[in-house]
C-alpha cells in the first residue's frame, strides 16, 4: 500500500514534468528565460566594464607614481651635485615642493575579485586619491555627498537586473499558477484527486524557480571564472555561493508572494494587477520613502556649512601666516639661496606659509568633518536598521559587499586615507620646520601606501545575515501560504 507521503511526492513529480513539458510547448519559459539571459550578459558587460575601467584607471595612477618617483631622484641627483638649475617649486631637495606637486603619491582601493557583479559605490566613490599636503577638504570632500539609497536604480548591472527585472519575470511566469487552472475548468478535477493545493503550487513554482535560476546563477559565475583568475580563491568561491544563495532566496521570494496572491482566490487579470502593484512597492515606493525617513530621522550634511566654515578657516589661516605669504621672491634673483649646504636648504617662505595654512586648516575643521562622517555613518546604520523591510534593499545591498563595491568598503578606504595623508604630513614637517634638505635616502623612506582590506568576517556577516533575513521572510510567507490553502481551498 502506498502511503501518502510517497503519494504525495509521486504527484509533486507528475506536476512538475507535466508542468515543464506544457511551458515549453507553449513557448513561455524559453522566452522568459531568453529575455533573462540578454539581460543577465548586458549587465554583467556593464560590469565587467566598469571594473576593467576602475582596473586600467589604478595601473595607469601606478605607472605615473613609478615614473614621478625615478624622475624625483634623477632630479635629486643631478640637484646635489650641483648639475641641474634651481628652481622652488620642482626641486626634489625642497621638502615643501616634495611634499606637494612632486612626489605624487596615491591611495588606491583594489577592485575586489568580483567586482563585475555589481557597480554599487564605485560609480560615485573615487578609488584613487592624489596625497600632498593639501587640505583634505579639498581633495577629499569636493564631491556631493549622498545618502547610500538615493542612487538605489542608478548604474545598470547585474545587481539592478537581479533587484529590479527578476521580480518581473516572476510576475509574468506566476501570476496565474491556480487561477489558469480554475478558469480553464481544470482546479475542480484536480482538487478531486488526493492532491493537496500545497503540493500543486510547489510543483508549479518549482519549475519556474529551477528554470530561472539555472540562467541567473551560473552564467555569471561561469564567466567570472573564465576571465578572472582571482575570482578562483577560496574566498571568492565562497563569496559566489552567498551570492547564489542571494539571487535563489530573492527569486524564491518573489515566487511565494506570487503563490499567496494565487490562493487569494482572484482571477488572473487581478493578481498580476496586484503582484505588479506589490512590486512597485516593495522595490520602487517603498526604498524612497526609507530615504525619505533617513533624511529627516538622520538629516545629510550640510555642504554650504562645510563650504562656508571652510572658507572662514583659510581667511584665519591666510591672516596668521600673512608675513609668511608678504615675503619676497629672494630666491628668484638670487638662484644660489635654493642650493643644498650642509644637508639644509632654504624652504621659500611662501611655500612654508602653505604648508602650514593648509595643516592649520584641517586642524580647525577636523572637528565639522568628524561630524560628516558620523552623520553618515548614523544614516548607514538606520538603513541597516529599517532594511528588512523591502527585500529589494536587503538583496542590493548584499550583492554589493559580495562585489566589494559596498559603502563601508569605500568609508573604510576613505579612513585609510585619511591617516595616510596625517602620516604623510608628520613626515615632512620636520623638515620643513628645519629647513632640512632631502637626500636620496630621504626618498626611499616616503610613506608607502597599502591597503588593508575590510575584515573577511564582517563582510560575511553582512551578507549572511541579509540572506537568514530573505529566508525568513519566504519562510513566513510560505506559512501564510499553506495555512491559506489548507483552510479555504480554492474549487
């Protein structure tokens, strides 16, 4: 005798090749899944794009650094051997004209090794910051700050085909799953046999799940892997199956609420009305009024503040170095004060006024800049907060840790920046300060920028736990779901 577990799982298997066998005769799921793979490739182009981009605009920053720093100890050379012409603002010997135009040192943030999958950040983040011993104001927070979500739908790739097109195709694909059934007549005969609506609807959606996916998951990876060889590591492999596991949870997702809407009762017409109406929600309403709410809850830093408190510490700076800025131009009519005696040279004054107006600036407006960043970091933190409550956040914001390309990997390359440029300034003003002239060995001793990369296990939990909360949210909703079809089944 056949019990009616087995039963049951001999008709969820009938289902689902009766199920594949009628959408490819009639052509559907082959379409739909056309679509998604010309939408999966033009997205991950984009993608691939954009990180050999951001790739070629790091090598081509190094290539220079390399060329400045041999150009700067040939200079050095033939200067304090008295071969080459004086003159401030190019002479290696001058700590100041080192500290500033000629040393041309960069931070540079690394494109992570998936960076292809999603643009997140890095289409309004620099990776590259050019460190002298300017104000940071200036080269730092010369850009328009932004909320994290006020670009939600900009760039397009992979993650907006992911966050934005495949809920649709969802729609397309499950809209009717029982309400085909009951205006063709067929849900009554069906419901006749010891078929459960439970296991109709699991069978339907699990063919329209395998299907979808088998496009959107492997595909990328299966490039990423052929043309990137350190997408290869362990660590990028793990990161991949977080992002598969991603991309099913947000698919299944989508899958379940089309399968609430179906046990509703409702014809056809009505749950896709509904469905693209819950979309527009969840993923277009829903992510702006979270905006909306960040903003007022946690309003953005005022720019003109920044922009006027600036201007008000560079007028006090100017005043209290202005003998320093007055002097005059000694050194042009008299090339032989910028020569090297005695390891000392002469720092023109102006070039000391500047030095010391600029550090005096950021120690003035360090304070307003501290609270910039906590104010932004406050809206980070409420997002994560609020978050859960659109899926579509929850995803994107997953999928640009799992690319690297998330906010707190650009807040976390901005901080190390930040303390490479306190660092480079610490080790010149001494030297400037004693009018000390640089020596070759001077030059190999320059500050040398490395990066160090975002803890591994922060990461992890970052996306881990977005995917524990879009599997709770299907697990929920899937409750919902069974208890609906269970007690009012649909006939």
């Amino acid at each position: 005798m056949i019990s009616p577990q087995s039963r049951s799982v001999a008709n969820f298997w009938l289902i689902v090749r009766h199920e594949a066998r009628t959408l490819l005769r009639d052509r559907t799921l082959p379409l739909v899944c056309t679509v998604l793979m010309l939408m999966v490739g033009c997205g991950l182009l984009v993608g691939i794009a954009q990180a050999s981009l951001r790739e070629r605009m790091i090598g081509e920053v190094t290539a220079h650094e390399r060329e400045t720093q041999q150009k700067n100890r040939d200079t050095l050379q033939s200067v304090l051997a008295g071969k080459d012409a004086l003159v401030p603002f190019s002479n290696p010997a001058n700590p100041a004209a080192l500290a500033g135009t000629l040393a041309g040192r960069h931070t540079v943030l690394p494109n992570a090794p998936l960076a292809a999958l999603a643009v997140g950040q890095s289409d309004m983040m620099p990776n590259y910051y050019r460190i002298s011993y300017l104000s940071k104001v200036q080269f730092m927070y010369d850009s328009e700050i932004e909320n994290p979500w006020n670009l939600l739908s900009g760039h397009f790739d992979l993650a907006f085909v992911v966050v934005f097109v495949l809920p649709l195709l969802v729609i397309g694909l499950g809209y009717n799953l029982l309400s085909a059934e009951r205006e063709q007549g067929t849900l009554r005969m069906l419901c006749s046999q010891p078929l459960s609506l439970t296991t109709l609807l699991a069978a339907k959606v699990t063919v329209r799940l395998i299907a979808l996916l088998a496009v959107a998951i492997p595909l990328p990876l299966i490039v990423l892997l052929a043309i990137f060889p350190e997408a290869r590591t362990i660590a990028s492999m793990a990161l991949m199956l977080s992002w598969a596991l991603l991309i099913a949870g947000y698919t299944l997702f989508w899958f379940t609420v089309a399968a609430f809407v179906n046990v509703l009762g409702r014809p056809s017409s009505q749950n896709a009305l509904i469905m693209v109406a819950l979309w527009t929600v969840l993923v277009l309403i829903l992510p702006v009024a979270m905006n909306l709410a960040v903003n007022a809850v946690s309003p953005a830093p005022s720019r003109t503040e920044l922009a006027s408190r600036t201007r008000v510490v560079t007028a006090d700076a100017l005043r209290e170095y202005e003998n320093l800025y007055s002097a005059d131009y000694r050194y042009a009519s008299d090339p032989e004060a910028l020569s090297v005696k005695n390891g000392q040279i002469e720092v023109p004054s102006r070039m000391r006024a500047f030095f010391l107006a600029k550090q005096r600036v950021d120690e003035q407006i360090e304070p307003l800049l501290k609270r910039f960043d906590s104010q932004l970091l406050a809206q980070q933190r409420l997002v994560d907060i609020i978050g859960f409550l659109s899926p579509a956040i929850l995803v994107n914001e997953a999928l640009n840790s799992v690319a690297g390309n998330d906010s707190r990997r650009f807040v976390a390359f901005k901080t190390q920046t930040e303390a490479f440029h306190d660092g480079w300034r610490r080790f010149f003003a001494p030297k400037i300060s004693d009018n000390r002239a640089m020596t070759l060995d001077d030059l190999a001793l320059l500050p040398q920028w490395r990066w160090a990369e975002v803890a591994a296990a922060e990461t992890r939990q970052r996306i881990w736990s977005r995917i524990a909360l879009i599997l709770a949210l299907v697990i929920a909703l899937g409750l919902l779901v069974v208890t609906k079809a269970a007690r009012q089944p649909i006939v």
